[in-house]
C-alpha cells in the first residue's frame, strides 16, 4: 500500500493529506468500547468532514456545525435520523431547508430563545414535531444559562411544534485530565434533576460533548484516553442519579491518529549556522493544537532514497512569505536531501483546515482515503488564485 500511495504523490504531487480509515474504525471501537456500549456515540464533523460517509456507518449521530456541514451530508446522502443539526446559528432560511429534510427524525439544538423560535416556526410549515435539544452554557457565548433553559422547558408549550427531548452541553476541548469531566458532570447531574423537579418534565436526553484532549507531540502521552481513564469516565457517566439516554460528542479524539500529511523538500540551506529545510507545504495547510512557530517536535517519518548520513538539526519550514511559517524547529535526523518526502502524523483532525488555507493563493493539496480495500483519490491538488481575485468567479464556478 505504501509503494502504491508513493506512486501516486509522484502523480499527484505534495503536499497531500492521506487520512487512514481502518485506523478511524477502530479508534472508534476502541473509545466506544471503552466508555460503554450503552453510550451513544456522536462524531463532530468539523474535526474532518472527510470521515463523515464512514462515521455515518457507525455513531450514533454526525453532529452538524453549519449549513455548509448539512448540504455536504445532504449531497453525501446521510439519513436524517443520523443528524444532530447544531451550530451557533441557524438562520431562517438555512434552518427552513435543513428542517425540511431532517423533519423529525433529526436531532436539533437550540442556541437561545430566538431560536427555539426559529425552529417552532420550521415545525409548523411542516406540520410536525421536531426534536430539539436546547444548549446549556457553560458560561462562554454559546448557549443558555440554567435558568433560560428551565424557563424554555417550563413555558414548553408555547412551542408546540418542538419536543424537548434533553439538552446538549459542550465546554471546550483539549481537556487532558478527568478533573474537568468531573466538575461538568456532577453539574449536569444536577441541573438534570433540577430542571425536572421544578418543571415536572422528564428530560429523556444528555447530549454531552467531551473536548477529550489528545497528545500531538513526541514528549506527550494519552492521558483522559487511556484505558483507565476511559473506565473512570464510564463509570462518572453510571453514576448519574439522572436517568435517560447519554451520548458523548468527540471530533478530535475520535480522527486524530487517522491522518497524515506528506509534504516534500525542496529547498536546503545553512544560514548562520542554522540548517533550513523548505518545503512545498507550510502552516496554512497543517496545524497542530498548541504548536508556536514550531517549538514542540510531532511524529514525522521521513521517506528517502538516499544513503543515511550524520544526524542533523533542522528548522523545517514551508513555502509562505513570512517568517511564522515554521512546522518544526529543531528536527534531528540523519541528514535530509531534496527530494525526500517529510510525513506529519495525527493529522486527521482540524490540522488539515485550520490554517490559512487561501494565502498567498497556493494550492489545496490532494486528499486520499486509504483502507484495507485500496486507495482513493477524494480531492485532487486544486488551485485557489481564482478564489482570491475579482471578477474570477466564474472561473472558480
């Protein structure tokens, strides 16, 4: 597989993505079991909308973040009963379209008043019931506090095309200790209880998004991922006096380790005694969370033609005008050629989409899916200068 993929960068070119299925499956399988079975399981689209067909197969929801989010799980065929329709904002008449193919058999969160509104009035035009789940705050600029989403469930029929079927929690993510689940946790377990008390409404759902932090650099280890802490987190989950249905959230934790990014040398230099490598590739196109002008040294392997040498140190940087484009700093290996193809690892969350992919109007690298079935070509290199330039519109079309 790897003699086949390398045949193919040589046709395609670099930098390309190469995101790993198989290995996607079974980190899947691998948290699922660990949290329990009993636990639904929700992929958040937005850490890579390329695993989105293959994630449909097996969470229990894809969580959509936009209208853009939506039309691709529209185009790619996503039943409805798998969508979990969120985002900070829905407007009228994007939530108008997403409602009519989700009807009520789609999941959909409620930002705030005005847009429970929104989505009562999208019940109506159908003539049916949607399933919302309002979105408690956790203090930040998303969601409700605890008294709105009391004051929603107590006041629930003046929407009366809406179900509430639960709420929907989300605080942050890169959360590499328990402590945090902890807290948030015995907060929701209480809110729940709370708010059915006081309302006299059962709450059938906890829809909780867990930011489970994860390691990208050569000195860091799994920590709230590892067995153990899985076991614990399952059992905070068991011991919620709250009783309904839970689902986790995960993005970046589930598509991590899934993901490389291969990028070429193209360029050597020493300059005051530092050895520089450029490649055709640079922070618009890869990113790591946490990483600062290329302090904090990720899993690189290098592929080569050429005899092995000394060991060297190298600051790696990319093709950008600007002297923040530095991947990494100081990288010992044996000595480096041009020609030799550099592979980023953990890559297959956001770091594909992070950066500023439209600068100075270079490329978008090609995207392949491999698995245990053979190799797929899912984006080609494609240029972005007519994205950048008035009047280059129809061009871009």
């Amino acid at each position: 597989m790897n003699r086949e993929l390398l045949s193919q960068l040589e046709k395609e070119g670099t930098p390309a993505y190469v995101f790993d299925l198989d290995v996607f499956r079974n980190r899947f399988a691998y948290l699922h079991n660990g949290i329990g079975l009993d636990t639904g399981m929700t992929f958040s689209m937005k850490a890579n909308p390329f695993l989105t067909s293959t994630a449909a197969k097996i969470a229990e929801h894809i969580e959509v973040c936009s209208f853009g989010e939506f039309c691709l799980c529209r185009h790619l065929g996503i039943r409805p009963e798998k969508l979990l329709i969120s985002g900070v904002l829905k407007k009228e008449e994007d939530a108008r379209e997403m409602a009519g193919y989700g009807k009520d058999a789609a999941l959909y969160t409620a930002e705030s008043p005005d847009q429970m509104e929104i989505l009562n009035a999208c019940g109506k035009a159908l003539g049916l019931t949607l399933e919302v789940l309002p979105r408690l705050s956790s203090g930040s600029q998303f969601g409700m506090d605890a008294e709105t989403v009391k004051g929603l469930i107590a006041h629930r029929d003046q929407y009366p095309y809406l179900h509430i079927k639960g709420i929907h929690f989300f605080s942050g993510t890169q959360k590499k200790m328990l402590k945090k689940h902890t807290k948030e946790i015995a907060m929701l377990d209480a809110f729940l209880q709370s708010a059915e008390a006081e309302t006299g409404y059962h709450l059938q759902m906890l829809e909780y998004g867990t930011g489970f932090g994860v390691p990208y650099f050569v000195d860091q280890k799994e920590t709230v991922t590892t067995p153990e802490s899985l076991a614990e987190f399952k059992a905070l989950l068991a011991g919620m006096k709250w009783q309904g249905h839970k689902s986790v959230e995960m993005g970046r934790a589930l598509a991590y380790s899934c993901g490389s990014y291969y990028t070429a040398v193209e360029d050597l230099k020493t300059t005051d005694g530092t050895n520089y490598v450029i490649c055709d590739g640079g922070i618009h196109q890869l990113h790591y969370d946490g990483q600062l002008r290329g302090m904090y040294i990720p899993n690189i392997d290098v592929i080569s033609t050429q005899q092995p040498g000394p060991e060297e140190t190298y600051a790696i940087c990319g093709s950008l005008c600007t002297t923040n484009d530095i991947l990494v700093s100081g990288f010992k290996h044996t000595q480096l050629h041009k020609g030799d193809i550099l592979v980023f690892g953990n890559t297959g969350a956001y770091s594909f989409y992070e950066g500023m992919s439209l600068f100075l109007s270079h490329e978008l690298p090609a995207v392949w899916l491999v698995d245990q079935n053979g190799l797929q070509l899912a984006r080609s290199r494609r240029e972005t200068w007519m994205l950048n330039g008035a009047g280059c519109a129809t061009i871009a079309e």
